[in-house]
C-alpha cells in the first residue's frame, strides 16, 4: 500500500489543530472555539485514509485486511495505555465513590472494542 507523499501544508494544518486545542484547553477565556481543532483533525484523517483507499483501489492492491491492520497497530496501543494509566491514576486518586464510573467506562470501552473486532472480522470473512 502506497503511503501519502509528506505534505508540508497538512503539517500546518495539522499544527493550527493542536494549538487551538491546546490553547482552548489551557486558557478557556483567552482561545475560544478550540473544538475546531477537532474538526480539523477529522476533515485531515478523513483525506489521508481516503487517498489511502482510492489509491489502492486504482492500483488494485487494496485489501480490507491490511487496512484495519494498520488502523489497529495505530490507534491500539495508545488506547490501551491511556485505559490503563486512567485506571491506574484513578485507583490512586479517587474517592471510592467516584472509581465506580471510571471502572464501568473503562468497561464500556472493552465492550466498544469487541464490538469492533466483531465488525472487522465479519468484513474479513465476507
């Protein structure tokens, strides 16, 4: 699969997104409308995943298989480790009142996971 050539432009992009985020998050009466960051990120992910496909469609060497491959070894690492470093600090630093929603939303996102592996492996197999 052909990777996107760099774009110098999509890192500008790419950087006018976290500082707006990070701006909003940081000083809240200084930086407002932060939430544009966000949508910047997605209009960016969507492109790059969408030439990924197209271009692989027109060289006909695109496989549903190796897509969510790359998707997975990508996003999973990170979600496991902030899963368990949230659980983690969470244990340390909340009252036993407050850990009971941090442990059913940790729980909530397990389920999330089956449910997308279910709905990976249905597409494989069809």
């Amino acid at each position: 699969m052909l990777s996107s050539p760099y774009r110098r432009d999509i890192d500008g992009l790419r950087a006018i997104a976290v500082l707006s985020v990070v701006g909003f998050h940081a000083f809240p009466d200084w930086v407002h409308g932060g939430f544009i960051g966000v949508d910047i990120f997605f209009v960016i992910s969507g492109y790059l995943i969408s030439y990924q496909i197209f271009t692989g469609l027109l060289n006909n060497n695109f496989s549903v298989l190796d897509f969510y491959e790359r998707r997975i070894r990508r996003i999973f690492p990170a979600l496991i480790t902030v899963l368990f470093a949230s659980l983690t600090m969470g244990y340390f630093f909340y009252f036993p009142t407050n850990s009971a929603p941090l442990l059913e939303t940790f729980l909530q996102v397990q389920h999330s996971l089956q449910i997308f592996y279910s709905g990976v492996r249905l597409t494989i197999l069809m």
